[in-house]
C-alpha cells in the first residue's frame, strides 16, 4: 500500500470536528456487516454488481483491517482475508446468484518455522494464492519474497524466485510484490505494485517462477500500479490496477482482463478494459487491493482501509457479464 497514509491524511485534514466525532461514534456502533454503494446512479457495464457491503468484523485479539487480498477455498467453503499486517483470516462462505454469506472462524498471526510472529518489517503481507494440492502461498512487500505457510499461518518455508525478482531494483521498498495468483499450466504467477527501475512506469510485467514472463501496457494514466492479479475461468487474467494522485488529482480503479493464453513469453498481451471506476465520475473508489475468483465468471474485491475509521474495508461481490 503505498498512497494510503496520504490519502487517509487528506481526508482528516478536510474534516469538521462535529464530522470526525460522528464518523467516530458510527465506527463504534458499526454492524459486522453493512451495506456500502460504489456504483454511480443508473450504472450500466459488463459487470453485474450482485453485492456492495462494508466489513466491520470483530475478532478477539486481532484487528481486522488493511486487508490487502482474498483467497477462496471452494474445496472447503473457505475465504481467507489477507492483512497486511500479517494476519490470516477465515471465514465460512456461501454464494448464491444474488447474496452471499459469511461467517468468521479464526485468525491466526503469520509466524516463522519456530512459531514466532513475524518481525514488523517482515510481515507486510499483501499477496495471496492457493495451488492445486491445497497449499498457501504469500507473497510480501519490502525485499521480494513468496513463502508457502500453513493454514494456521506458520510459515514452511521461501519460494525459489527467478532472478529478473531476485535481482530486481524497485522504485522503493514498498513497491514490491503486491500481487500473487495461481495459474492451472503456469503455476504462481506475480506482479510488482510498479516496474522495476529500468522500465517504463506504465510498462508492467507478469512473472511466472519458472523464468517466463509476460508484459502489460497499463492504462495511461499516472501513478498507476497494479494492485492484484487473478487466474479467470478460460486460462487468462484479471489485472487491478489502481492510480492515486492526491485529494485534488485523479483516483481510479481499473479492471482488466490480460490475454496470457496464446501470448509469447516476453512480449505484450492483448487486454481489455472490463471496469472503470472513476472518482470523476459518481464513484465512490475506496483502495482496492483485494481480489479473487469464487464462482465461474464471479469474483470478490476487497479494500484496505490502512486501520482508519476515515476508510473503510469493502467488500464488493460482481459478476463479468
């Protein structure tokens, strides 16, 4: 999350303080689960938006906020949330065409092989991906690292990276590995939030562990980033990107689909663009950086409030039509 502490700042720094109390007050008295509209007036696209809620949830011990990712398990009707101040959240769930339901069952801090947590600047924890046999992987920002964890999120054992990561010169420590997918003939597929220093900022590349990677013309707009990646249903991948360029500058989310069927390793895929949503025009865009696929053309996103009640955790349940 690299924008987060400024934007939740601005916001502060414009609210009245009879505003910020009652803000204060609601947060206090907030449902686990409430409803939370991002779509404009009259919204017509290629997503069906089936439901927009706000998270609020309350787990012992645990703080539930700055999820940066969502896994689901249709094996065991499992969705795990990702925070990234490294802890791992689960909960039962249920979709239907049009609703779905959660119930919370654990949280667990992200710990080393000795069963201790994470030193802080070791768990900023922000990708998340299951393969085919079961297993967990994160993904983390700071140095490049995908570790495999147990489901009770100790910690198994570093992911051999290629070396176009290994040795990749970011644009800043918090610009790392963002994203994190597994793909059914590619394996685990990753992306860093911006490209690395020797490349264009709006040139982006997918990397598979295996060395093959592919490139991303990214929309043209500044500071975009990519915030999260996922394998769809035929093979290919939805990229979510996301630009913020201040209180007064553009703030967007755009969804992507990224052709990787039938693209050549290190050349550019086709794309198209699937959602916009644009703060210039009657959205309402919180940071999403959270995403993954639960049913045959449907999905999750999910948004990192950075721990402030001045944001909020979002879930939004859609549908590409």
């Amino acid at each position: 999350m690299s924008f987060a502490k400024s934007f939740c700042f601005a916001r502060t720094r414009t609210l009245k303080p009879l505003i910020f109390f009652l803000l204060f007050a609601s947060f206090l008295n907030a449902k686990p689960i409430s409803e939370f509209k991002i779509t404009p007036p009259n919204y017509k696209g290629k997503v069906r938006f089936i439901k927009q809620v706000e998270l609020n949830y309350n787990f012992e011990g645990f703080n539930f906020s700055e999820i940066s990712d969502l896994l689901y398990d249709k094996k065991s009707s499992t969705l795990y949330m990702l925070s990234d101040k490294g802890i791992l959240f689960s909960f039962k769930a249920k979709f239907s065409d049009k609703n779905f339901k959660l119930t919370p069952l654990s949280a667990h801090y992200l710990k080393n092989k000795k069963g201790k947590r994470l030193k802080p600047w070791k768990r900023d924890s922000e990708g998340l991906a299951m393969n085919n046999k079961g297993q967990l992987f994160i993904s983390f920002e700071g140095k490049p690292k995908i570790s495999l964890f147990r489901k009770d999120g100790i910690k198994i054992k570093n992911v051999k990276l290629p070396k176009s990561l290994k040795k990749a010169k970011l644009r800043s420590r918090n610009k790392s590995l963002e994203s994190l997918s597994w793909h059914p003939k590619y394996g685990l597929l990753t992306a860093l939030e911006y490209p690395k220093k020797s490349d264009s900022k709006l040139k982006q590349t997918i990397y598979a562990l295996n060395g093959k990677k592919w490139r991303l013309n990214m929309e043209p707009i500044s500071n975009n980033a990519i915030s999260e990646i996922e394998v769809t249903d035929d093979g290919n991948l939805l990229v979510l990107e996301r630009a913020y360029n201040g209180i007064f500058g553009k703030f967007e989310i755009n969804l992507i689909k990224m052709y990787l069927n039938g693209c050549l390793p290190n050349s550019f895929c086709p794309k198209k663009l699937i959602l916009k949503i644009d703060s210039a025009k009657g959205w309402t865009v919180e940071n999403f950086e959270g995403l993954c696929r639960v049913a045959k053309n449907r999905y999750l996103m999910i948004s990192d409030d950075n721990d402030s009640f001045l944001a909020s955790t979002v879930l939004v349940y859609f549908e590409i039509l």
